[in-house]
C-alpha cells in the first residue's frame, strides 16, 4: 500500500542526508527516529519520503524500527517537526 502511495503522491525528488562518503547512515549509536505524537497530524509525507516501508501512517505515524534504516528522508519531510532523531 505505501509503495503504491508513495508513486502516486511523492512531490518530485525527496532529498536525503549525507552522512559521510560512503553511506547515508548516521554514525551515532543509540539514537533512532521518534514520532512526537503531539506534533503529528496524519498527513503522510513522511510515507511519501519512506522507501524502506518503515512508517505506517493511520491518524498517526508509526516507525517500523525493524524497517527503518536511519536516512532521516522522512524527517526532511515532516511539516510540523513531529519526526525527531534522538
Ligand atoms: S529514516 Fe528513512 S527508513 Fe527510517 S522511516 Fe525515515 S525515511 Fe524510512
Ligand atoms: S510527515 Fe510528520 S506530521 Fe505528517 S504524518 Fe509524518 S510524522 Fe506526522
């Protein structure tokens, strides 16, 4: 479901963040993305951003931590500052 979403509503090229030559991994341990649930309002652009299908949106966002592989491609994205990475 999201794969078909994300292809029928991406809005253009998602950038990423760099984190380094090789990878677009951030280093840090023991930090992972986290959803503020005050801040998010269900508008999925985080889906959108997501190509690793590690978010379920429904009202509210929620990380598959299994799935997600760090890239913060999502958080670019957020409008409301509802995605943090600590
Ligand atoms: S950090 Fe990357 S893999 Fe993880 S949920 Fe966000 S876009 Fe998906
Ligand atoms: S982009 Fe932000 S506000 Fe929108 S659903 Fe995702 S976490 Fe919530």
């Amino acid at each position: 479901m999201a794969e078909a979403f994300r292809k029928k509503a991406t809005p253009g090229k998602v950038p990423e963040l760099v984190s380094g030559l090789a990878h677009d991994r951030p280093i840090t341990d023991g930090v992972k993305l986290q959803v503020i649930d005050e801040l998010c309002v269900g508008c999925s652009y985080c889906l959108m951003a997501c190509k690793d299908d590690a978010l379920i949106v429904e009202g509210l966002c929620e990380v598959i931590d299994e799935n997600c592989t760090d890239c913060l491609r999502c958080l670019l994205w957020c409008p409301t500052g509802a995605l943090v990475y600590s």
